[in-house]
C-alpha cells in the first residue's frame, strides 16, 4: 500500500512514518502545495490529510478542507483519512462535508493509526 502523509505537527508526524514505513511505502509531504504535487505523480491508496492547517492570510489559497476538497474532486476513489486535534469536537462534521470519513485524533495512538488503515 502506498500512503501519503501531510501532518503540520513534528512529532506526530515522525511517530506515523515510524509506524507505518516498516509496513508501507510512505511519502511525507512538506506542505499544502507539496501534497498536491505528490498526489499527481504517485498512485497512492491512501492519504492523511492535517485538519487543523488554516489559511495564513486572505490570500493564502491553502487550508486543510480547500486541499481536501480538491483531492475528493481529482481522486475520487483515494482514501482521505484526517488528522485533528483532540479537543476539536466540530472538525469531523465540518471534514465530511468535503469526503472526509475517517479520522485519527491527535496525540495520535499506534494502534488507531493501524485500526484506520486496515478498515
């Protein structure tokens, strides 16, 4: 299986590819635009998307749910999984909205981040 990674946070981050590299081969995108550029070149089956990235400024066009959105309209059948915080109880709704099914709430734990691949 090939997955796509784009987490803002360091340590989580590390700790999924950590996870994830013995058993897959994963791609770890550096930001919003890289993850895109990645997606076009590679067949990946699966991408975790960080949810919790917002638009810098007005005229930043990258937030967690624009990317998102635009990976649902060119890869339909990839699975997006989203990444949140903990304490953020509004962000699944919102993420659904734009063809987000599955998440991991971070501090992220192994065993979920194998639970969602597997399902």
């Amino acid at each position: 299986m090939k997955i796509v990674i784009f987490n803002d946070e360091l340590r989580s981050e590390m700790q999924m590819y950590l996870m994830l590299s013995n058993l897959h081969d994963v791609i770890v995108a550096r930001d919003m635009q890289d993850l895109l550029q990645v997606l076009d070149q590679t067949e990946a089956d699966l991408t975790f998307l960080d949810l919790t990235i917002r638009k810098q400024s007005e005229d930043d066009p990258w937030d967690s749910l624009s990317v998102a959105h635009q990976i649902r309209h060119r890869y339909p059948k990839l699975r997006l999984i989203g990444i949140y915080d903990h304490g953020d109880s509004t962000m699944p709704r919102r993420a659904q909205d734009y063809g987000i099914t599955h998440f991991i709430t971070r501090p992220i734990k192994n065993r979920e981040l194998l639970q969602v691949i597997e399902s």
